[in-house]
C-alpha cells in the first residue's frame, strides 16, 4: 500500500466526508454535535454514540469507524493484547488521524470528478451511449437510473421513504446522498439495476445483492464512541498487507473483468465488499444529487467471507446461513446466543467479535451492552423493505466472560421461559378467536385458521413489556423469578384481552375463555395457579 496521494481535495468535491461535519453524535455530556469521519476519531473519546436517523447507514459507518481505528491506531491488525493496549490509552493519536487523513486528502470528495468516495466514476463512460440516429447523431444519451431509484429504503408498494420525505426528481442533499449511497453499497437489491454496463469483459444488467441485505448485525457498544470502535474492530488475519485496502485506499480503480476479491484482512472485508457500484451525478453547486447511475460491481457474486458481526445458525439440512433481520422480534430473545458458545459439532457461530473480545479488561466489559442493526427485506428478489431497527440491550457483555457462563446459561433459560409464555398466550388467543369467529353451525374452519388480529395484538403487547422485565432481572439475578414474571404477564394480558370481547349475551365467547385460559395459567409457579375469575392471582 502506497503511503502518499499526490490528489488534493478540490472545490468541486462538494461534501467531504472526511473534513466537513455531517455525522450527528451524543457527547458525553449528552450536547449533540456534527463531525466528519476525521473529528469523529480525534473526539471519540468524548463521544457517547453516533445518532444516525437510520440504522442501516450507522451499522456502515460503524464497519467504516472500525477501518478507520484501524488504520490511525498504529496496529496492521488487532488481537487482544493490541486491544488491551488501545484500550489503556483512552483515544486515538491525533497526530496519526491527521495524518491519515492528509494522506488521503483527495479522497473523500463525495463528489470529487476524479475519485468520488466509495464510488465507480467511469460508470458515464460504461452504460451512456452515443445516438447514431441520423437528426441526433453524436450526441450522448445519459442512461441513469434516476436520483428517485438512489432512495433504497423507500418502502415497497409505497410512496414513503424511510429516510423521510423524498420526492422523485428533487435534488438529494448532500449528506442525505451520503447515507442512500452507504446504503444501496451494503444493502442493495439485486437483479436488473436498469441500463446495461459494458466493460471488456462482460455487458450486462444485473447485480447480486448487498452484502448485509436482509440481515441484522450485532455490535458491541462501550461508554464511548472511542471504546465501541476498538471493541468492534474484528481479529481477521492480516493476508496480504498491499491488498488489504479500503476502496478510498486504492491507488488504481477496481477491475470488474479481473479475478473476484476475496479480502485480504479486517480493512478489505469491512469496507469492499460491495456487489453494487454507483455515481452521483451533482447539481450545478455540488451541494446535492439529482441523478444517479446504479450497476453491478462484479458479473458474478463475490466469494464467500464469515462476516465478524452476524449471527450464523444451522439450517435443518446442516448449511450456515445468517440471522435474518425481523422488525417484530426483541433483541433479548437472541442475546443469549450471543453470548454462548455453541455446542460442539454445531455449525451455529455467535458473531466472531464477541469471540475477540472475550478477555477484554473487566473494568472495559463491564459497561459493554450490545447493538442490533437489522433492515427486514427480501434477499431473494427485489423490494420486500418491510422496515428497519436499532436496538441496544444493557451492560450485559460482562456475562460472556467464562467465570460468568453459570450465569449466561441462566439468562438462556429466562429467555426461553419468556417464549414459552408466549406461545401460551398467543395459543390461547387464537384458539378463543378461531371459536368465537366462526358463525354457529359452520363446520369448516380452515378459512379461520391462520388469522387472528388478537393473536398479533397480543404479541404486540407481550415482547416490549417482558422484555423491560427480562432486564430488571438480569439486573438484579433473579434467575427465580422468571417462571412467576412471564407467567403473571401472559395471564394479566389475556384476561385483559378477554374482558375486551366476552359478551354477556354470547355464552359460546364465555365458554371459550374460560376453557382456553387454564394454557395460559399452566405458566404459573403451581403454588399460584388458584385464581379469582378476573385473573388475579390469588
């Protein structure tokens, strides 16, 4: 890897990523301010967290942040006595962040005519074409794509963006460009992506999909921003110190006809991993987008790496695959797995960074909670954004130390009795609403046997209140208490959820919730099961 760029930044780079603030953080303090990516290192230590307005964009920054750290902490790659010392020194060099960052000076133009940041400046060359018509002859045909197809995360079937409002032909701003550009690179659709890109060795339309499409990725999270970066950057081995670079790093753009890339180190596998490449064509002013062109990177899917921050489970046929991402499942349900090894033979993995920071000084991981970043959408095909979700669980990482592992698997067992109430309840529910549904008389009830609202609604109302009740008792330890916790709020929600459609006039509805009840109280530590007819224990 070379160690100087003769590039400037220029004037017509518009937002640099690197100088300019654009990142939105929560200090210490709790003030709010804007950093680039270079202030943002110099200052992480007085940081508490990105607060990034969607998730996706954050994990990536996060994944940049690790490279980064990486980079200006003066270690090629980290094991755990490179963190520990990291760690010791409480904040990156300056001097070392500053001179990476005059190292790269010319590279972080997001809209730099030479190297645009994270983007493919021939694709105009590659996809526009030349009319040969003979009135128009000569002239350039812009085959974009359209700066309205730059919003991935607008949901489907729907005019909204999750970005927030987003209108078709307007300019994006700049900064907002940045977080759709992030975005599309690491959770982009595949398929066609619209005109055809024609370099030497292949012409076509369609891309594989973004690296973290569909998925949710786990994070740890420390006091500071300074401590969440050094505990987030993984322990992948060093391969190939020259080829181990992030795009910005890269003396020569990538060669789409070579040989596909397999990363050659933590920096290659954090940060070029993208299936997708993309331009933004600027305003006038460089102050914003108002088109870009969107192709695939590579013709074919790159190689397979284990990515540090996944979730792997077994499929029933023994194949790994990652933890999809669900909008509706709460993040305790799945920490568990994250802190436990997995048994001997399982091709289950918890996300490999959780391995790297195992031994991490007490006094660090005591204060370590976790981050989930997931953005539920369809992997197979295009569309399917059904929403995204940040979600970060208490100091709880203290109990992936092995003098803890008592504790960890009590904390498994809390969680499974949490589900186990409330496949009770939701049972229950769905049995009173399939019973009370079905007009008298009417023997086919296949048509009722997959709907029920109260089903959903009793869910909807069982995750947020147990998990606040999982955490108090990890907080307190009081393994003990789980069977009577979740079994009291699976019991007080139905009986709430019954008072709400039990008719007087309607003794067939009364019936079914007294007989369908007993499942839900079966949850109950035994000495608890007798009870008032309104639910209370008695």
């Amino acid at each position: 890897m070379t160690t100087t760029h003769a590039e400037p930044p220029t004037s017509f780079a518009g937002l640099d990523v690197g100088a300019d603030p654009w990142i939105p953080v929560t200090m210490v303090d709790g003030a709010r301010a804007d950093f680039g990516l270079r202030d943002l290192l110099i200052n992480a230590h007085r940081i508490e967290s990105l607060v990034v307005g969607a998730p996706p964009v954050e994990c990536v920054l996060l994944r940049i942040l690790y490279a980064l750290g990486l980079r200006v902490s003066g270690f090629e790659e980290i094991d755990g006595v490179a963190r520990y010392d990291l760690l010791e020194q409480g904040g990156f060099d300056v001097s070392e962040v500053e001179a990476y960052f005059a190292r790269y000076a010319g590279r972080f133009g997001l809209f730099d005519p030479v190297r645009p940041w994270m983007q493919e400046p021939r694709l105009p060359s590659q996809m526009d074409i030349v009319v040969e018509e003979e009135r128009r002859a000569g002239q350039v045909e812009r085959k974009s794509s359209g700066v309205g197809k730059l919003a991935v995360t607008r949901a489907s079937a729907s005019s909204s963006a999750w970005f927030g409002a987003f209108h078709d032909g307007a300019p994006v701003p700049g900064v907002e460009a940045a977080g759709h550009l992030l975005t599309w690179l690491w959770y982009g659709q595949g398929g066609p992506q619209g005109s055809m890109r024609r370099t030497p060795g292949h012409t076509g339309r369609h891309a594989s999909v973004g690296p973290l499409r569909g998925f949710v990725s786990y994070h740890p999270t420390g006091r500071t921003l300074f401590e969440t970066i050094v505990l987030g950057v993984p322990d992948t081995e060093l391969v190939d110190r020259e080829r181990d670079v992030a795009p910005w790093e890269a003396d020569e753009l990538p060669d789409p006809d070579g040989e596909l890339p397999m990363p050659a180190g933590p920096v290659s596998l954090l940060t070029a991993r993208a299936q997708h490449a993309l331009l933004l064509v600027p305003s006038v002013d460089r102050s914003a987008a108002e088109d870009v062109y969107i192709a695939w990177a590579w013709p074919s899917t790159l190689p397979p790496a284990m990515d540090p921050y996944l979730n792997w489970l077994e499929g029933k046929k023994g194949q790994q695959y990652p933890q999809r991402a669900d909008v509706g499942r709460s993040l305790f349900r799945d920490v568990d797995g994250l802190l436990l090894h997995r048994k001997p033979g399982s091709k289950e993995r918890r996300p490999l960074v959780m391995d790297a920071i195992h031994d991490v000084p007490a006094e660090v991981l005591d204060h370590v909670g976790v981050a989930a970043y997931g953005f539920e959408q369809g992997r197979e095909k295009s569309g399917g954004e059904k929403g995204w979700y940040r979600a970060v669980t208490p100091a709880v990482l203290r109990l992936i130390r092995v003098e803890e592992a008592a504790n960890a698997g009590r904390l498994a067992v809390a969680r499974e009795r949490a589900e186990l109430c409330a496949s009770r309840l939701v049972w229950a529910v769905d049995e009173v609403w399939k019973e009370t549904a079905v007009p008298p008389g009417d023997p086919d009830k296949k048509e009722y046997a997959s709907r029920s609202p109260l089903g959903e609604q009793a869910l909807a109302a069982y995750w947020p209140l147990a998990e606040a009740e999982f955490w108090l008792l990890v907080e307190q330890r009081a393994w003990d208490r789980a069977v009577a916790v979740f079994g009291q709020l699976a019991v007080s929600l139905y009986d709430g959820l019954m008072r709400e459609i039990t008719d007087a006039q309607q003794p067939r509805t009364v019936r079914a919730v007294v007989r369908h009840r007993g499942k839900v109280a079966s949850t109950l530590p035994k000495h608890s099961e007798a009870k008032t007819r309104d639910g209370e224990v008695a």
